[in-house]
C-alpha cells in the first residue's frame, strides 16, 4: 500500500494537473496544526508566484488554493478539505477510510508498507577501526548510526553491501610491526617483563609530556637493544619468530605500538638528548637489524602485519557481536586490500589532467578548497584519499554500487567532499550518488569530548559492560525474583539498546552529552521507555487471554490519534533513508508510544463489549508491531518483559 502521503501527492497532482494543466509538486505533509486536518498541501503558494511570473499580473494563492480544491477527487479519503492562511490545503482524513487502512496493513509483516519501486545496490560505509588501535567513540557511533541506515534501506527493498574499510595500511605499518618484533624478540629472549616495564615507563612519561623521563626510556630501549644485538657473538642476533604460533592481543599490541611511536618521535631518540650516542636513532637500527638478510625475521612482515590486523579486528568483532550490528568479518575491505590498484588510480587521474604535481607530490585541487587532496607523497607513498578513491571505483565496477554512503565523524567532511569530486572528475561515479552522512562528538558530562574521569580515552567494551551493569541492577532491584540468566539478557537489551538509541534519536550532525541516567532513564525518550511501552502493550493480551482481534472500527479521538500515527510509519522510513537521519523514526516511535497512552488511559480494552473489544485488541496488536519493526530497523532488541 502506497503511504497516505504518496495517495495524497497523486490526487493533488491530478487536481493541479486539471485545473491549470501542469504537473507540479503538490508538496504533502503532515498538518501543522491538527486543529486544521491531518495532511496539507502548500503547493498553492508556489503556484502564484509561478504565475505571477509567466503572465506578469498578481496572483492570488487563496484562490488558486480554491481552484485545486474544486478538482480534487478525494473520494471516501477524506471528510473535510478547508483552505487555512495564504493558502494552506488541509485535509482531514475519514475514520472509516482509516479504520479500512488498518484492517489492510493488520494481515501484512511489512505493516503495509511496500519495498521502493526501484531497487537499487547500495555500499554503505561504516566503523572502519584502525589496525593495533581500539575503536574509540567515533567508530561506535558510525557503527551504530552506519548499522541503522543500513537496516532502513534494506527494509525498503535496496540491495546493502556494508563494507568495513579499515584503516589497514600507512605509515603505522613499520610501526606495528616493529612493535611486534619488540614483542617476539622480547618473549624469545625471556625479557618481556623488562618490556612490560619500559612500555609502562613511557607511557607515564609520554602523558606527563616529560621529554627528560622520555629520553631516560629511550636510554633504557637503547639498553636492551644492546642486549639483543650482544646475543650473538658476531653481534647481529638470528634468530626465528615463531610468528605463526603467536597469539597476539589487542590490548598489549596497541601498548607497544604507542610505545614505539612514543620512542621514535621522542626528541632522545632523534638524539637530541643522548648526544653521540650511537644507538640513538633505535628504531632505525631495529629495522636494520630485521631487514639484515641473515635474518629470517625479514620474511615475515606481511605475516606480522596479518598478526595485528586479526587481534585488531578480533576485538572489534567481540564489539559487533555485542552491540548486534549486521556487520559481518566478511565485510571487511580495508584501506590494504586497494594496494594494488593505487597507481593505476594516480596515472588515471594524471591522465585526465585532474591530478596535478606539486613540490614533488601529486595533488587534485579541488575548487572551494584550500588544502588539496593529496593522493601521492614525493617519496611515492600514498594515502588514505588514494585509497578512497580506489575502493570508490571498485565499489562502482566490481559491486555494481547505485549508491555509496559514508557515515563517518564530521571531521572529514573536507575528506570526502574532496574524494567525491574527484571521483566525479574523473567519470567514475556518473550515475552514482555518493553520500557523506556526518555525526558529531559524543560528549560527557562537562560538554567536553567524552573521556573517563581519569581523562584516558574510554574503552568502548568498558562503555558497553557498564551500561549492560547498571541496566542489570536497575532490573534486579524491579524483579529480584527472576532468574539471573533472565535479568542477565533483558540487562543486555536494555544496556545495549540503551547506548545504541541515545546515539540515534538525535540529529547526527550535532554534538550530545552522554550520559548513563539519562540514557537508561525509564521516561523520556529512550529506549528502556519505549522498550518498556511494548512490553506493556503485549502483556495486555497475556491478560486478556484467548480474547481476539477483529476488525478496527475507530470511533474515539485517542483511537483515531493513534492510527494515523500507526500508518504514517513508511512515511518515516521514506524520510530516514532520503536524509540518513534515524532520529526521525526514534522520534516517531517516541510520539507513538505517547499516544497508546493516551488511547489506553482513555479507552477501556478488555472491559469493553467483544466488538469494541476486539477492535481495540487489534490496535493494540499493531502499536506493537509498529514499536517492535522500528525498534529492529534501529538495531534495538525488545524484551518480552522488563
Ligand atoms: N579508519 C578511518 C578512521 O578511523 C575511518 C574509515 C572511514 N571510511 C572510509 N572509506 N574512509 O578515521
């Protein structure tokens, strides 16, 4: 069934059609105010002045407002057609129309809401963590909003390739693996204690920003370089990484690489501090050491390198499982996977002129912008918008993408609003819309960039344990008598349902505070009260027993508030995926749930007569349904009970 919304536009545009004889957009929307109907057209404004224009004589809008209205054929839709202001159309839509709509879409699992008539492939881009680096509140909300705008098109009939693009290739590359020969070389020689220490060492040096305590670190890594180089008596150690049997963890992994990148940017390992030092530049005469062609270790990089990417992409997956998400390990394609394709990307840009040199580099200037996209560095590395630039081509070539939407953290706007030109430049997206859907900060209490109270970045698995631990108290303290295991998984959908919604219901290009009452708060609009509401809803039929549904005949104002809200859901959705914004449907369920109360504190159910009865059964049934279908297009669990 077309959206009320859809049905109205067509009568419209055939009334607009008639009376002037041209197609217009006869603008539908809901009434602003419900005094005046339930859906208005604001098409006769626009019209005037369209007139106004083409025959140079005043128009008047109110009149041709009249004009629409006398060739409308609204049929049994509505009950009353009223002209409001300069020329508002407002409809007022027929409780047995409506009644009719309900026992249409009650028989339907899609609530009557029918796929896009054009389906089309869509890659949505989302999470995207970084090697040998935990994913930090950006990631979690791009996995969380990328999840739900993928769940709403696919709803909708579009094909969704997701595809995690994970920042697998760069400069941090040398650095991981060093980090990771520290580690085998370390165990291999039984020293990881001493590593353990001198990692702790930096980091307390490297967040009191003391250069002294830095560069007596570096002193001490350049001592146990020493003692590795002294393993062997003609001073080189060979030895043989077990790499193939070594169980690597994100947490100790991303220590070391912070540790290395602490050594190697530290001024003392510049050898500023240490002077004549011949062991100075450390990291350097580590590479050395793994790149001496005695040595067995130099093999081994990529495997290394394979290593940090499968205890990365381990603990995220925990991350995924946990917050439910649809992404899946095979959708990841990260940044590594375009390796080869990069300088066929260079010459092609080159080729067309849009990619130009500059001081030895290769740039696209990209008009509107200061900065350039640089895609290639004078020592010939490339970069994260070559990547971009690469999988957009395969995205369009190899997975046939229509469609392409990021859903990335607003500060790279710049970034991809520069790939994207680009990639039109260059005539590889013509046909292809490629959409950048921002979000902002997640902020804590104090309005500043969420942090723990030490001030250390949060750790998302931590955010994710505690709201599921305050959810399972709260539960407890309602329900002590149900069994753990029954408190333990309604606390996850809460908790989790909680964290995931607080990030949905408000527009993703602003900032929010984060903050776990309120989040977990059962009034207002958050998940635990709407999870809560449904519950509700569907415990009234354990109550009425074997009572049935029946027809919906809708007499009572609460009734007839609440189905059309009922059956404006697709309308939602429609808006969702034309502006990437989920806040629109939380909202929606919010209003929903706002006015089953309303319906249900003022109409009795199970005491009324069976007709009455069954009818109200049936719109109980399908609040439920509709809060239950939002809520699984959000990625949010509903508990049988709370
Ligand atoms: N790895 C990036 C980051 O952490 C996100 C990747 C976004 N996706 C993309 N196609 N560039 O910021």
């Amino acid at each position: 069934m077309p959206t009320i919304a859809a049905q109205l536009d067509r009568i419209f545009r055939s009334a607009i059609q008639d009376a002037f004889n041209m197609a217009s957009d006869p603008q539908i929307g809901v009434s602003q105010n419900d005094k005046f109907g339930d859906y208005q057209s604001n098409a006769a404004m626009g019209l005037a002045k369209l007139m106004a224009e083409k025959t140079g004589t005043e128009a008047n809008p109110r009149a041709i407002a009249e004009q629409i209205v006398a060739k409308l054929k609204l049929g049994d839709v509505a009950t009353e057609v009223t002209i409001a202001g300069p020329g508002f159309i407002n409809v007022r839509l027929s409780p047995v129309w409506l009644g009719e709509r309900l026992n249409e879409i009650f028989e339907d699992a899609r609530l009557g809401i029918a796929p896009v008539g054009e389906a089309q492939t869509i890659v949505v881009d989302y999470s995207g963590p970084n090697i040998a680096k935990e994913m930090h509140v950006g990631h979690l909300r791009s996995t969380i909003i990328g999840d739900a705008i993928s769940r709403v098109l696919e709803f909708q009939g579009h094909k969704i390739i997701r595809q995690n693009h994970i920042g697998d290739w760069g400069t941090q590359f040398g650095r991981v693996v060093l980090a990771i020969w520290y580690l085998v070389l370390a165990d291999h020689l039984n020293q990881v204690e001493a590593l353990n220490r001198l990692v702790a060492w930096m980091k307390a040096a490297s967040d009191a920003k003391d250069e002294a305590a830095k560069g007596e670190v570096v002193h001490a890594v350049a001592e146990l370089h020493r003692y590795f180089l002294s393993q062997d008596p003609d001073g080189s150690v060979i030895f043989e990484p077990k790499l193939s049997s070594l169980k690597l963890k994100l947490g100790p992994l991303e220590a070391l690489y912070q540790f290395v990148t602490a050594v190697t940017d530290s001024k003392a390992a510049e050898g500023e501090m240490i002077g004549e030092n011949p062991l100075a530049s450390l990291p350097r005469l580590f590479t050395t050491f793994i790149q001496d062609p005695k040595n067995p270790a130099n093999k081994q990089e990529e495997l290394a390198w394979r290593k940090a990417s499968e205890a990365t992409l381990e603990t995220c997956n925990e991350i995924y499982t946990k917050l439910g998400v649809k992404l899946l390990p095979g959708d990841v394609r990260g940044e590594s996977a375009y390796q080869d394709d990069l300088p066929g990307v260079v010459a092609e840009l080159k080729a067309g002129k849009i990619a130009v040199e500059s001081e030895g580099a290769t740039v696209v200037m990209v008009p509107g912008y200061e900065a350039p996209l640089m895609i290639q560095k004078s020592d010939g590395g490339f970069l994260y918008g070559t990547t971009d630039l690469a999988a957009i081509r395969y995205r369009i070539t190899k997975l046939g993408a229509q469609r392409i939407v990021y859903t990335h953290d607003s500060r790279q706007q710049q970034h991809f609003a520069e790939v994207f030109w680009t990639a039109k430049q260059v005539g590889w997206a013509k046909d292809v819309t490629l959409e950048y859907a921002p979000f902002g900060t997640m902020l804590g209490d104090d309005g500043k960039p969420f942090k723990s109270r030490s001030g250390a970045t949060v750790k998302l698995k931590d955010l994710l344990d505690e709201a599921e631990e305050r959810a399972l108290k709260a539960v407890t303290e309602k329900q002590p008598d149900l069994p753990e295991v029954r408190r333990k998984a309604i606390a996850h959908s809460v908790g989790i349902g909680a964290v995931k919604y607080a990030d949905l219901a408000k527009d993703r290009v602003s900032d929010y505070v984060f903050s776990f009452d309120k989040i977990l708060a059962l009034d207002g609009n958050t998940a635990p009260y709407l999870q809560y509401a449904r519950a509700r809803v569907r415990s009234i039929f354990r109550k009425a027993g074997d009572a049935e549904v029946g027809e919906i005949v809708l007499e009572s104002p609460f009734e007839l508030a609440l189905a059309k809200h009922i059956l404006r859901l697709g309308e939602v959705i429609d808006q969702v995926a034309r502006e990437l914004k989920p806040h629109h449907l939380c909202a929606y369920l919010y209003e929903l749930a706002a006015r089953f109360s309303g319906f249900f504190e003022n109409c009795p159910v199970i005491q009324s007569a069976p007709a009455l009865r069954e009818s109200r059964l049936a719109l109980c049934d399908l609040t439920a349904r509709t809060l239950e279908r939002g809520l699984e297009l959000l990625g949010i669990e509903h508990p049988e009970q709370m």
